[in-house]
C-alpha cells in the first residue's frame, strides 16, 4: 500500500491490509455518495445564479421510488461496512489461543516488556515473524494507550485492569510504537520501538538477551519473599487455599458466586484480599497493596500459572453455584 500511496503508513501485517482496504473502501463510498451533491449544488448554482434566464417553475415531483431509493441504497452499502467493520473489531479482541504471551507494564513515561523467559525490554519490544503474539497489559499510574501504527492497532492500557491485544507481524523490520492517550507532561515522548525479526533471529536475541531466571521463577522467589509459602504450600501449617492448579479455573466464594482465577482475579485477590474469599476460608489475609508492584504482580501470577495441578486442598466448587453476578 505504501508504494501506491507514498504518503501512507507501512503494513507489517495481514490486519493492517485488513484495515486498510476497509478504510479505502469507505472513503470511495464517501465520495461516490457525495460527488453527486457536491456537483449538483456548483451546477445548479451556474444554471440558477442571478440574472440567468432559466426555467424556474419546476413541478413538484412526488416519485416514491425515488425518495425510497436515495434512503435505502445508501444505509444497505454502509450497512455492508458495518459488518465488515465489526469483523474486524471481533478478530482484534478475540487472540488465539497459542499465542505468544508477552507481559506490558505502562507508567510514566515508558513501556515495560517482560517475556516468560525473563527477558525485559524497556520501550523496545522484539517478536517474530509469524507468530501470534499477545500482549497483556497493565498501566501502573494513569491511563495510557499502546499504538503500533504499522500494525494498524491500538489499545488503552488501565490502571487496576488488564487489557489485551494481539497481532502477527509478517514483515521484518524496527518500526515506531507511540503512546496515543495523554498521560501528563512527557506524553509525547512515550513511545520506543517493535522490533520485528525472523523467528532464527528472535531465538538468538532470546538466547543472548537471557537472564538467570525465568518470570514463573522470579515469581517463586518473590512468593517465597513475600511470605505467601507460608499459608499457601500445600504442607503449610496456617489453612488457606492451595494454588496449584488453580489457575484458570472456577473458584468458589463466600458470597454463593464463582470466578475464573484468571491474571486479574489473582491481583485483586493480593491486593484486596476481602474483596473475594474463597468459599470456606476466613478473610485474614494482609494485603500486598503497598509492597507489590506491578512488576512483582506478573511475576507471581506467571508462577501459580506454572504450579501443576494439585487440588488436594482447593476449595471444592458446589454444583448449585451461580456464577458471580446472578442469584445463586
């Protein structure tokens, strides 16, 4: 697209060729809708300017046809691009299931990028070509908005919320990535680089960017760190719930409801314990709110997320409950 229009943003991918035919699309019915009256108004304005000499005492014409078609042919076209459109939205917000998960913490004034692996990026992101990438991110101040305009994507990244975005970048190459929400004073220099490489070159950047420990094991030590072992670990003498296992599945809680424990149920439950309690545990655990970051907050889900499966001591799930949010 950028070689038949100079002046237009590169592609690196087959969603933003997607969003591109959309918006060309759309722009030629624009203009094939709107040519018409814009070509009226100049020629009537020369036919009927003052002092022209023409036939003003044109018959009313009450064709019904015609007022139809006027109304239904244009919201029939733009109904097509409605569809298409929300196709497109759905696809976005809808991430495969093998992708490539990469962690995203925003603040003032940068991007932070943590792979399973252990290897962190600060306003720089490598991915490979190929491959479906999924980011999960989290802002640790104010709202901010990660735009990757050569992929065509963008998505707002909240305080106390994950939100995600996925894509596959099929073209090699360092390409911008900005911040396209104003988040304070430095707004405008928030921004870094995707560093798109072939999936050899990728390897060889993990291998040579790697660290002691991977994120599942910086997360164990800052369980063990934080104390969390000590009520956790299935031999632990205090009773709370086990958390092997227990990722992505349903918990039950006291309040006759149930949840997913998924990445946003374990941070609210380490930063507001109470909020949530596992059905038949007390609520006496402290919260974490002034001692994790967000940081720290990744890392320990990454390790219950690896924990194998053990529900020797979870709580069991009762088949009457409602999920949260309806009567039980």
């Amino acid at each position: 697209m950028s070689g038949f229009l100079p002046f237009w943003p590169e592609q690196a991918s087959a969603y933003a060729a997607s969003v591109d035919r959309l918006v060309l699309a759309f722009s030629a019915l624009i203009i094939v809708l709107s040519a018409p009256v814009f070509l009226l108004i100049i020629a009537f304005a020369i036919k009927y300017r003052r002092g022209k000499p023409a036939d003003r005492s044109h018959p009313m014409n009450r064709n019904v046809w015609v007022e139809t078609s006027w109304a239904v042919i244009p919201f029939l076209l733009i109904l097509i691009f409605y569809v298409w459109s929300t196709q497109l939205y759905f696809g976005l917000h809808r991430p495969p299931a093998d992708a490539l998960e990469i962690e995203v913490v925003a603040k003032q004034w940068m991007w932070k990028f943590q792979h399973a692996g252990g290897q962190g990026e600060i306003n720089e992101l490598h991915v490979p070509t190929g491959t479906n990438i999924k980011l999960n991110m989290i802002s640790q101040d104010v709202i901010h908005s990660l735009y990757l305009p050569v992929l065509r994507i963008k998505q707002d990244v909240l305080p106390g919320r994950y939100t995600t975005l996925w894509f596959n970048a099929d073209k090699p190459g360092t390409y911008r990535m900005t911040c396209a929400e104003f988040c304070g004073t430095d707004h405008s220099v928030m921004g870094g680089s995707i560093v798109v490489q072939e999936p050899d070159g990728f390897s060889l950047w993990l291998e040579t960017s790697a660290t002691d420990s991977t994120l599942a094991a910086q997360g164990a030590a800052l369980f063990r760190r934080f104390g969390c072992s000590g009520c956790h670990e299935p031999h632990s003498s205090v009773r709370a719930p086990s958390l092997a296992g227990i990722y992505g599945q349903p918990v039950a809680l006291n309040n006759g409801t149930a949840v997913i424990a998924d990445a946003q149920y374990i941070r609210d439950s380490i930063l507001l314990p109470n909020a949530q309690v596992a059905a038949g545990y007390a609520p006496i655990m402290p919260t974490f709110a002034n001692v994790a970051t967000e940081s720290d907050l990744i890392a320990l889900t990454a390790y219950i997320q690896s924990l194998a499966t053990d529900n020797s001591r979870s709580a069991p799930i009762p088949t009457n409950i409602a999920p949260e949010g309806t009567a039980p």
